[in-house]
C-alpha cells in the first residue's frame, strides 16, 4: 500500500486551528486551573514544613499506627535534611489539584460507565488513549496551548491519572452484588437513591483503590511535568539529568519514592479497613 | 379461573421472554410453538411461559420447581424487578404490570418486601440500619424507623445485635435480619425467594418454625421460592409446581400427592412405588436424643433430658426403658409444661399418640405419617427396642435419590 493516511497532519491542523480559533476559552481554563493550583500551593506554603510533616505523623498514626508514624516522621526529616523541603510542598500542591480535578471529573463519569452499557463502550477506548499515549506527544500541546508552567503540568497530569479511578468506579460499580441491588429496588429505591445507598457504598472499596492509583500515578507524571515547568521535586529530577549529577539524582529520586510511598499508604488505608481503636 | 374474593394476587397469562425480539417471540408462543423451537429460530429464551394462578389472603404459597424452571423468573415478575413481556399480575386489584413507576415505587415500599437466597444485606451498614432499610427508602425519620426496626428485630430475637455489623454474624443470624428488614415495613405481601435455601439444614429447619411463629402472630401473604420438597410440605398452605416456564399444578400438597398432574409433579412428590422393597430400618438413624427413664432417680431426669437437648440443640427426644424399649417422645415444651405442673416422672411429660414403626414397614406406607407429624418418628425392632429415627429430611432425600438413580 503506497497511500499514507494524514493523520499527523490532520492532528497537527487540529492543533493549530484550536490555537489560532479557541483561544480565549483555554486561556480562561488556564486561568482557573493556575488560580486553584496556586491558591492550594500558596496555602501548603502557609503551612510551616514541619506542621506538614506532623499531619502526615498524625494520619500515619490514626490510620496504620505508631510504626507508620515513625516511618513518616523519619521521612520528612531526610528530605528536609536533603534540602527539598520547599519542592516537596510545590510537589504535594501540584498532585492534590491534578488528583482534585482528576477525581471531580473521573468518579462521575465511572458511575456512568458503570450504569450504562454504552456510556462504558464510549470511555473505555477513550481511557486506554489517555493512558497509554506516551506524555511527551500531549505534553508539548499542552505547552502551546496554556504556556509553560504549572498549568500544562496538570493538565497532562490529569490526562495521565484520571484512567484509574474511571476504570475502578466503573468495575466497583458493576460488581456490586447483583441480589444487594435487587433488594434496594425491590424496597423502592428510586434510581438515585440505588446509587448513594447501595451501590456506591458497596463500591467504596474499589472507588478507594481507584483513588489511591490515581495519586500514585499523579506523583509521577509530576515529576515528568517539570519539563514544561511545572516545578517542584521533578525540578531537580531535571537538572540532575542535565548536569549528569547522580548524587543529586539519587536524592530527589529517593524524595518522590519516600513522598510516594507515604501517600500510598494512607490512602490505600482508607479503602481497606477501618481504622483500629 | 374465576376471581375469588379472597384472592391477594392474580397472575393472568403472564408471560417473560428475554431477548431483543420479545414480540416476535410472543406472536410464536400465542401460535402454540414450543419455546424450545422459539429459542431456535429466534433466539429468544421464553422464561415464564402462560403462568394463571391466584394466591389467597394470608396463605403461603410454595412455587416449587428444579433449576431453570421459571420460578425464581416468576417472582420477580411479582414485583416488577424483572418486567413481564405480556399478561397481568393483579395485587389488591391493581394491576402491577402496567402501573405507572410512581405508583410502582409507593408499593414496594409500602405493602410488598422481598428475602433473598444470598441474604443481599448491605454489608455497610449494622443490622439495625439494614432493618430500617425500607423505612429509610420511603423517608420515615430516624427515630422511628430505628424504634419499629428494634421491634421486629425483637420478633426475630436480634435485638442484642443491633449495632453489630452483618459480618459478624453467622448465616442463619443473618437470615434473620433479611427477614427483619422486609418485615419492618409492615407489608401485606412478602417475596421469598429460596430465602433459607443458603442455610444449613438445621438452621433451615430453625428459620422456618420463626416464619411459621410469625405468620401464626399476624398473616400475612407470602410467595415463596424452594427447590426443597421438605420446604414446600412443611410451611406450603399450598404449592405451586413448574416446569419449564409452565405452571403444571397449584393446590395443597395433600392434593398433589393423591392426584399429581403429570410424571414431572410425580417425580417430586411420588417417588414411592420405585421404593415398596426400601423399609423403615434402611434409613433410621441413630442421630436423636435419647433419654433412660430412671424410675429410681430422684431428680425425675428432667433437667439432664433438657440439657442433653440443649446440647444437641434438638427439639424432641425418645424415652427409652432400660430394656431399650421405646416408652415415647417428650419435647422440651412438654418437658417444661410437665415441671410446672408438678410432674413426677418423664412418663407424665410424652407427646401423645402412638409413634413408633415397625421396622420392617415399606416406606410407601409411611410417608404420610412422617411428613404429617412434626416430630422425628422413632423405629423399632420385633421386641420394641429402639434401633433408630425417621426424620422428614432423611426420608425425603432417600426418595428423591431413589428416583435419580
């Protein structure tokens, strides 16, 4: 076959012709998404470092117990002793708005994907393009659209963490035993009712895992979101690459893993059991 | 089928195909096609097919059949959990399969509940919140949902577990609660579909003497689903046989067993010409309680009988002499009825009626005795010594087997 399909073409006149004829629309999204990602960095920053560190003790503590909060506690000391204090809370702002969009938008719609045949047969293939496009190809439009900066880091954030929480509200949601969802109809549940009394509670703890991947994979599409200047630990990810400095790397590196590792802990707690007391 | 004053619900005609071509289906059945040649052709599967049945005021109606025969399909068609493709299903005389949803909605919740086989309680909530589900649903306050939850979990004696999680209790308890949460709305018609079907026998046994207790408090009517012949005959007022999608044969089950519609209904209930050569010694059991009148005892043996039955969690048990000679049955009731009256002796505490079987009795000849008394009946051998007891369950599984193999 000696015929080419355009379709980078056709992306790239889409692209272009979004730029030149939508312009005003992604600015003012731009301009929400900076104001909400900066009003929650500003007010992390409000918070002294090592408050941030004791609420992680705290919920450490309450959730899985003194041995966690110890380990929290050993955490926050080495990454301020390594210098990354400021980053991490630029880091932590960044994934608490990609997670806050991700989860506004992504738990919607897996209940309708999980409500509904058609709705599920739509997102599914829509979801493994979000997931599966390597960052780069969405992160440069990104750039063209909204600018560098910590906007096009969460948006491509978003693009890259919301999959997981659709896919597990849709699977938690069609998993809900098939005679639970009888009886709520049979005792006359109207159809909202079915939802908030039957079925997302039994769904609550593949909603949680969903969560708790969507912030895994939130953490890191940050860091890669610094090219585009989004800021934060992936900053010195970067420069640690460019300069070729494997001690700096290995730091940063070992500040997302702690980061990482504290936040899945937490919130997978959640999903899990309920707290000991 | 005439409509009879007393009827609560009147299921004309009705019928349930699954598929995306119900009509061209339907259009075929009304033809006189088999619903296996509509499966065929049109790939539709013809669930219920042509059910006409009324069931009467506070009775509890017993819709019997193997797997894949329609009734658990035709339950739901009461409700409208699963919707009927044509016919009427006439409750209180409105007609559930073409009510508005409104007026769907105000039904289930007020006059209609439903028990499920797997129990289906939500796992989230305690056994109070699961009680006071429907009450919940229909918008009663706090308060007093909780206040007639408590109540009915009263009547079903789980009061004490109210704030614990259904994870915490055992099967049988949590049975109780499924059956709490559809009682406490007070409805006049009740939907079981194999609601002790998940428990073990005893515990099944146990779940239907409460359902029996209630029934006995306030009637109700109640439709409910069994595969268990056991089941039908024990709480059935009357019974309801299908096969295939078809209703074959409703009436009581003293009807059934004398003139049984077909070989299908036969097979169910009449497995006892295969088994004129079967006796009453092949399926005694030495599994009861046993108690050796002491007339020497000063203590009358009453509490040790009341606690050896406690043990073996058992209701009634066989007073033997010292020879091993059946002298009769007492119950824990009658036990308890003979120490407050100042009874001296176990004699004075037996059951009347004269209970024992010859061992060497066809089994034919005594499955009217063992399903018609409420009691394991006890067998003995040509010198009147105990060798065993004939339960319902021990009887029945024998036939049934006798029939399959």
């Amino acid at each position: 076959m000696s015929y080419k399909l355009p379709i980078g073409n056709w992306v790239a006149a889409g692209v272009d012709w979004l730029e030149h004829n939508d312009h005003g629309l992604f600015d003012k999204i731009g301009k929400v998404i900076d104001a909400s990602t900066g009003l929650i960095e500003s007010g992390l920053a409000f918070i002294p470092f090592w408050l941030l560190a004791l609420i992680f003790i705290g919920i450490g503590y309450w959730r899985l117990g003194w041995k966690f909060a110890l380990f929290c506690a050993a955490s926050f000391l080495l990454i301020a002793n390594m210098g990354f204090a400021n980053q991490t809370v630029v880091t932590l702002a960044l994934i608490f708005s990609a997670t806050l969009i991700s989860l506004t938008l992504g738990i919607p719609l897996g209940i309708w994907a999980g409500r509904n045949d058609s709705a599920e047969a739509v997102i599914r293939p829509i979801l493994d393009f979000m997931q599966t496009m390597p960052a780069f190809v969405y992160l440069i439009p990104a750039a063209m659209f909204f600018g560098l900066g910590r906007v096009p880091g969460v948006i491509a954030t978003v693009i890259f963490a919301m999959p997981p929480v659709v896919r597990l509200t849709s699977l938690g949601i069609r998993q809900v035993n098939k005679e639970q969802v009888e009886a709520g109809i049979a005792f006359g549940c109207t159809p909202t009712q079915l939802l908030f009394k039957v079925q997302i509670p039994s769904a609550m703890a593949n909603l949680f895992a969903g969560i708790n991947q969507t912030i895994m994979m939130a953490l890191s599409m940050v860091i890669i979101a610094s090219m585009v200047g989004a800021g934060g630990l992936g900053n010195d990810v970067l420069s640690s690459i460019s300069r070729l400095d494997i001690g700096l790397g290995f730091e940063s590196g070992l500040g997302v893993v702690l980061l990482a590792i504290m936040l899945d802990r937490i919130t997978e707690s959640f999903g899990v059991k309920r707290p000991v007391r | 089928m005439e409509t009879t004053s007393e009827a609560k619900v009147v299921v004309k005609n009705l019928y349930k195909v699954f598929g995306n071509k119900p009509d061209t289906a339907l259009q075929m059945l009304y033809d006189g096609k088999h619903k296996d040649d509509v499966l065929r052709e049109t790939g539709q599967v013809v669930g219920v097919l042509d059910a006409s049945f009324e069931i009467n005021q506070g009775e509890i109606f017993v819709l019997m059949g193997l797997s894949g025969s329609g009734k658990s399909t035709l339950i739901r068609l009461l409700n409208r959990l699963i919707e009927p493709t044509a016919g009427s299903v006439i409750v209180d005389g409105q007609d559930v399969a073409k009510m508005s949803k409104e007026n769907l909605l105000n039904l289930r919740r007020k006059d209609m509940s439903m028990v499920f086989q797997s129990f289906a309680l939500l796992p989230h909530r305690s056994v109070i919140e699961n009680a006071a589900f429907g009450l919940e649903i229909a918008g009663v306050e706090l308060k007093e949902r909780e206040q007639r939850a408590m109540q009915v979990l009263e009547q079903v004696g789980l009061d004490t577990f109210a704030r614990h999680m259904p994870s915490e209790l055992s099967g049988g308890m949590q049975q109780r609660v499924g059956l709490a949460r559809a009682l406490t709305v007070n409805p006049s018609l009740m939907l079981m579909d194999e609601a002790f079907s998940a428990l073990d026998p005893l515990r099944r046994t146990e779940m239907q003497d409460v359902l029996i207790k209630l029934q006995q408090e306030q009637k109700r009517t109640i439709v409910f689903v069994s595969h268990d012949l056991d089941e039908a005959l024990r709480i059935g007022n009357r019974i309801c046989i299908m096969e295939g999608g078809r209703v074959v044969q409703v009436g009581t089950s003293d009807e059934i067993l004398q003139r049984p519609a077909n070989d299908y209904v036969k097979a169910f209930f009449n497995g006892v010409d295969t088994n004129k050569y079967l006796t009453a010694k092949d399926i005694a059991q030495k599994e009861q309680v046993t108690i050796f009148e002491r007339p020497d005892d000063p203590a009358n043996g009453f509490s040790a009988a009341l606690e050896r039955m406690r043990l073996y969690d058992r209701v009634y048990a066989f007073v033997l002499d010292e020879q091993q000679k059946i002298v009769g049955i007492v119950s824990a009731e009658s036990l308890v009825h003979c120490i407050n009256q100042g009874g001296k002796k176990l004699r004075d505490a037996l059951l009347p009626g004269d209970f024992a079987i010859p061992e060497n009795t066809p089994l034919n000849q005594i499955l009217h005795k063992v399903v018609n008394t409420p009691c394991p009946l006890p067998v003995v051998n040509a010198y009147g010594e105990y060798i065993g007891a004939i339960t319902k369950t021990a009887l029945l599984r024998k036939l049934c087997k006798e029939k399959l193999a």
